[in-house]
C-alpha cells in the first residue's frame, strides 16, 4: 500500500541494515523504496539535511547540534 505524506509531517529518514525508513513526528514508520542518496537529492531544496550516511533529517526535528572531538556532529 502506497501513502502520501506531507513533507511537514517528516522528521527524518534512517537506513537501517540497506532499508530506508521515514519517521513522523508523530511516531509513525514507514518503509521507503530508493537509496539515501536518492533522498537526499529529491529533499536538498526543501529544509531537510544530510546528517550522515545514516540519516537525513528535517531542520524541524533538530534541536541542537555539539561537534565531537573527531568533528563529527552530535
């Protein structure tokens, strides 16, 4: 089954073990077909960001950021 979600209702999208998954700010799952890098590009020009090769996440669903001693984000 197909569902269309408003980009306001994304928090962010995980890869987990080669799967994509979309999380909504309401708790929600969803699987999604493509790669992270895929994703990435469709979303560059609509307020998400590509914290790492794990996750893209909306600006919204970020609350603060720390840089780490190997400068990664935190």
């Amino acid at each position: 089954v197909e569902e269309k979600l408003s980009l306001k209702e994304c928090a962010f999208i995980k890869s987990t073990d080669k799967l994509l998954w979309l999380h909504t700010f309401e708790g929600e799952k969803y699987r999604l077909n493509g790669t992270m890098d895929e994703w990435a590009e469709k979303l560059k020009h609509s307020n998400f960001y590509r914290i790492n090769r794990q996750y893209i996440s909306s600006f919204r669903a970020i609350k603060s950021t720390e840089q780490t001693e190997t400068r990664k984000l935190k």
